[in-house]
C-alpha cells in the first residue's frame, strides 16, 4: 500500500456520470493508492466510500449490477418515497444486507474523508466527517451530500436539514487548499472545456419556503459550478491540480440506466486511473 501523503483527493459528483469515478478508485484500489485526506461530492462521495472502506468493484457492482437488477433510478421513487433513487434500497438494504460495507475498515483507516452537503438554513457548504463509529449518522451524511433538489427530499443530519453539496461546492479544491494541500487530485466527471449552458433564474419563494438562504444558493447554480470548472483548469495549468477526467463529451446523462454506457464509462476511469498510478510508480522507480 502507498499513501499519498502530500496531496488530496477531490471527487466531483454528477449522478451516474460518477461511474466513471468508481472505476479511477478502483484502479487506485488495484495499485494500492490510498489518499489521507479525501473530500467528496454527491455520487462522487458514495463512490469514495466503498474506496474508503478498501472495498474495490463495490462501488461499480452498485452502479451498474445493482441498477439493472433492482431499478433503482427512476420516477417512481420520486412518488413512492420523495427521491429519484430509492433510498431505503441504497442506504439501508444495500450497505446492511445485499452488498455489505465494510464498516471496521472505515472507520479504522487514519485517513480523512469529508463529505460535502449544503446546509440549507445557511446555504453554505458543510464538510462532514464521521469517523466515530456512527453507522446511522454515517449513511444519513452519504445521502444527505447526493439529495438533488427538487427530486429528493431533505435530509437531517446532527438535527440540520441539508441538501446536495454540489449545490455549493460541486469540486472542492479550495477546501482541500485550505486543510494543508497545496497539490490535489481532481477526478471529474466532465471533459475539459465543459461548462453549463443556460442562466441561472431566481427561485420562487414557494420553492423552499422555509429556506430562503438555499433558494439563493440554488439561484447562482450555473455560474458558481463555471466559474469552479475554469478555476480547476487554471490549477491544473499551472501544476497544482492533476486531474483526471474524461477525455470525451460525455454520453452519460446525470440519471442514465443504459448499461452499456455505463459499462463504458467504467472502463475509461479505470484505464485513466491505472494509467496514472502507472506513472506514479515509474516517477518512483
């Protein structure tokens, strides 16, 4: 096992289009990379998990295996049980039972592993840490972070409502900057030049009433994720971010159930991903 100890490891969300993250932590995973400090996004922190947990092919069996056999992405859900995804599926059912997770390894690894949420009385970003032996409060932190608006319900986490950090906080580089690592790994979800077509629009009151401070945030969606994707490329010009990320348009959509895609995806992030601990090992000797 390495640890890469003087740089952090920054996951990036994106729903199904985080497939291509399992497969980067999975080659990880292969070559024995682990990272002491990881922060982690909405899909791209229930990735980071099961890579938390030493666990490689979880996170791709969930993904994919897990998603034609059970249908778990979908409408349905969303009149069944408030979400798009079926959460007593994926954070009850899956973790306890049909794919364990390997909790003892969690939460005996040094390493830390921030989860980003948006805190919605606030509208800020949180970075969450659950390193106490909390199985509950560590799989209610898990859903919190991936709880899209509009297509999820609100999650309570330590008696706080929050939401999807990737409201706020979509690719945390600065964060990771200002816990010590001037030198960061990025895996993205999207080809680099990508940015969000479309202007962002003030949210009715009507929309979550009760949060003003969210509605806000999410009124600055587009352009505060822009201006975070020119930001990464500016770092990674000039050699404080290594990124990998796609290296194509992607043809995976944010809820995408075609497994083929999916597939696909999976196996362009783990040959970047081999392709980069390959390089780490000859800059080594």
């Amino acid at each position: 096992m390495q640890i890469v100890r003087n740089s952090g490891l920054i996951l990036e969300g994106g729903g199904m289009r985080s497939v291509f993250t399992s497969g980067v932590l999975d080659a990880f995973m292969k070559h024995g990379f682990y990272f002491r400090y990881v922060v982690a996004v909405s899909a791209g922190a229930c990735n980071g998990l099961s890579y938390m947990s030493r666990q490689p092919r979880r996170a791709r069996i969930s993904n994919i295996d897990m998603l034609v056999k059970y249908n778990y992405l979908g409408v349905r859900h969303l009149f069944t049980q408030g979400c798009i995804l079926d959460p007593e599926l994926l954070y009850d059912r899956f973790p306890n039972e049909l794919f364990p997770y390997d909790y003892d390894t969690y939460f005996s690894t040094p390493a830390t592993f921030e989860m980003v949420t948006t805190n919605c009385l606030t509208g800020r970003a949180e970075y969450l840490v659950e390193h106490e032996g909390n199985r509950q409060r560590l799989l209610d932190i898990a859903r919190a972070t991936s709880s899209l608006p509009y297509v999820a319900k609100v999650v309570q986490v330590d008696g706080v409502p929050m939401l999807d950090g990737g409201i706020v906080d979509s690719i945390p580089v600065e964060r990771a900057e200002s816990q010590g690592f001037s030198h960061n790994v990025v895996i993205g979800t999207r080809n680099r030049g990508f940015r969000l077509s479309g202007k962002d629009r003030k949210i009715p009151p009507f929309i979550y009433k009760k949060y003003p401070r969210l509605r806000v945030a999410l009124s600055h969606r587009i352009a505060v994720y822009n201006a975070q994707l020119e930001l990464l490329e500016r770092k990674e010009d000039d050699g404080s971010v290594t990124c990998i990320r796609p290296l194509r348009p992607m043809e995976v959509g944010r809820i995408e159930k075609n497994p083929a895609k999916l597939e696909r995806l999976y196996e362009e992030g783990f040959q970047l991903g081999e392709n980069w601990c390959l390089e780490q090992k000859g800059g080594n000797g």
